[in-house]
C-alpha cells in the first residue's frame, strides 16, 4: 500500500525514517528496532570519533539485518579561537559556577574530522549515508557511490534541494521549519530558511526529479498521510522516536518532550552556535542577555559541552539543550517497533476516512 521510490532505493517495507539525532539517542537498539519494524533507522553519528562509529555500526548489525543509515554534518569553515570564543568561554563560568565546575579552558579541538568519520562508512559499506549542514565534496560523493552506498541529503529551501540533485544525491529531506534540532541550512541564513513543511515540501517536489522525504512536525498516521498528500515519496521523523523505549534521550528530556505543548519550544544558537529548535529554558532566556556575538557552530557547542554533561548528570534541565519539533503533544511512550506499527495502522485508517469524500 506505501511503496514509494524512497522504499525502493533504501529497501525498506516503510517509507519512514528515523532521523539520526546526534548525541545519546540514536541507541543501536533504536535503529535496529526501527529497521526491524521497516522503516529506516539511522545513527547519528555526527559528535562521535570513528572508532566509537565503528562500534555502532557493529552493534547495530548484531541486532539487525535490514538496512540502516549514518548521518554525519557535513563539515563547514569556522574561525579559529579567538577574543569572541574567549568572552563566551568567560561569560559561561557563571553556568559553571552554578554546577560546581571549574573555570571553562579552551579545547584544543572543536570537532571530530569529517573524512576519517566517513572513512568509516566507506570500509564498512553502511547501505545509507544521510548527512546536513550541507553538500560533502564531489570526491567523496564519487567515493561513497562507488561502494554502492546511498545518499540522503538536507534541504531547508528549494534552491538547497536543487543544488543536492545536482550534487546526485538519492533522496532529499525536505526540512520544514517545525523540525527539532539543528536547523539544515546551507545556502543562506538560516531565518530564510523557515519555511513551513506543508509549503516546502510541494514546492521542492515541483522542482526535482529526485525523491523528496518530508520531516517537521510528523508525528503520526495523519502527518504521514498528508505527506504523500503533498508530494513526498515519505517522511523522516525525530521527535517521535524520542521517547520511545530504545531511545538513549536523557529521562529529563523525555519528561520535558511530553510535558510540553507547540508554544514551548524556540529556535535558539544559544547552546551550539548553529540555529537549533528546542524546547524553552533558564540557560536560552538567559543568552538572550549576552553583550556580545556568539560564537559560530561547533565553537560554542564545544564550550557549552562541560555545563550540558553537568546538568544532565545532576538532572538539571535548565542547562540541557532540549531538541524538539514543534508537535510535542502527540509525543507517545512505547517501543519503536509499535510506534510504526501505530503509524501504518492510522495512516491506512485516514486513507479509509479520505475515501468517504469521493465524489459520488
């Protein structure tokens, strides 16, 4: 019933993918039960060295045999550290302070190194490489192909999906501006790249012959039903694996995720550097207040790692970075693999009610 050229090309039963969340949720339990259920599951392996993404491909692998996905951010240029990275550096003590930790010191490394992660990928032959934050280099395009892996790029804007098509790319996430977590714009500023699911996704359908994945605010049967509605061959989800059984999410993310409603959540740079939407706390009202520029991603990601671990550890969610779409309320608990379940079972069932309104 929901063969699409997406289940084609990953070789899923769904045309519904897990998005690789980078940090603790993406589980290698999630992702294989994701892929056990017939969607797509997907490590997010953006924040982890390669040797830690070898074992998860591992680890997933012993749990499953469908095929899954590493996503990794594509790597863009930042500044060095300089006056600005050290005035945050700074200013954040007062976070430190607060959680009974040392004064800040600059790190001598702002991120893992983007080749020798997907160096990864290629010896191990991953069915699925997704990544964001834009376009990896044509060589390494050419690389991956050659291994027979497929591509899964991120677009915030039409002009960013046709630039994946021309790169190749086999599949591209339409990401609407209701999507949790980092924002995939790479063309422009990221406030243009706010367009709402509904709207992006018939548009960039409009304008590619590659298929289009529809992600922002997709919890259930119905968000996947009018995604096909407007175009797309299917949907990538994040929010709603997030509290499920597998995920590795912090309990107080969890709690906060189905606590909150569709006003608590915002756009911030405060925690990353990088344009990220996430449920409202103490640490995003208070950057409001900072006199200065904030340093651009992964900087400021790296400078507020001690004070996220910190408050995690001490359950403190308001230093957490809270990511999450803005569809919270139809947030539900229960293991991934029933979650697809549920979602097949009422798209089919919106189908059923759709047909009622047939002329005649």
């Amino acid at each position: 019933m929901f063969s699409t050229p997406m289940t084609d090309i990953v070789g899923c039963s769904y045309p519904i993918i897990q998005a690789g969340m980078a940090g603790e949720p993406t589980t290698p339990q999630l992702v294989a039960a994701v892929s056990e259920a017939g969607g797509l599951g997907t490590i997010g392996a953006g924040y982890l060295p390669p040797v830690q993404i070898k074992r998860a491909i591992e680890d997933v692998r012993r749990l499953t045999d469908r095929p899954f996905a590493v996503n990794l951010f594509t790597p863009e240029s930042f500044g060095p550290s300089n006056e600005t990275a050290a005035r945050m550096n700074e200013w954040l003590n007062r976070y430190r302070e607060r959680l009974n930790l040392a004064p800040g010191i600059m790190p001598a490394k702002f991120q893992e190194t983007f080749e020798e992660q997907l160096q990864v990928v290629l010896d191990e032959r991953v069915p699925m490489f997704s990544f964001t934050f834009g376009i990896p280099a044509p060589k390494l395009i050419d690389k991956l192909k050659s291994r027979g892996i497929k591509l899964i790029g991120t677009a915030t804007t039409v002009r960013e999906a046709l630039a994946l098509e021309e790169a190749g790319i086999d599949l591209i996430v339409a990401q609407g501006s209701e999507s949790g977590g980092h924002r995939g714009t790479f063309l422009s500023h990221y406030e243009d790249g706010l367009v709402g699911t509904m709207a992006l996704v018939p548009q960039i359908v409009a304008q590619v012959r590659t298929p289009v994945i529809a992600s922002g605010g997709i919890m259930d049967g119905r968000g996947f039903v009018a995604s096909l509605a407007l175009g797309a061959s299917g949907v990538q989800m994040g929010t709603a694996f997030l509290t499920c059984d597998e995920s590795g999410a912090h309990e107080q993310h969890k709690r906060a995720i189905l606590q909150s409603g569709e006003e608590d959540t915002t756009v911030t740079v405060a925690f990353s550097g990088k344009a990220a939407r996430g449920i409202k706390n103490e640490f995003i009202s208070e950057m409001k207040q900072y006199p200065g520029s904030i340093p651009e991603y992964p900087i400021q990601n790296k400078l507020t790692q001690d004070i996220r671990k910190a408050a995690a550890n001490e359950n403190n969610p308001q230093y957490m970075s809270l990511w999450a779409g803005q569809a919270l309320r139809l947030s539900r608990t229960r293991p991934a693999g029933k979650l697809i379940a549920e979602l097949m079972s009422e798209a089919a069932n919106t189908l059923l009610r759709l047909s009622q309104y047939r002329e005649g």
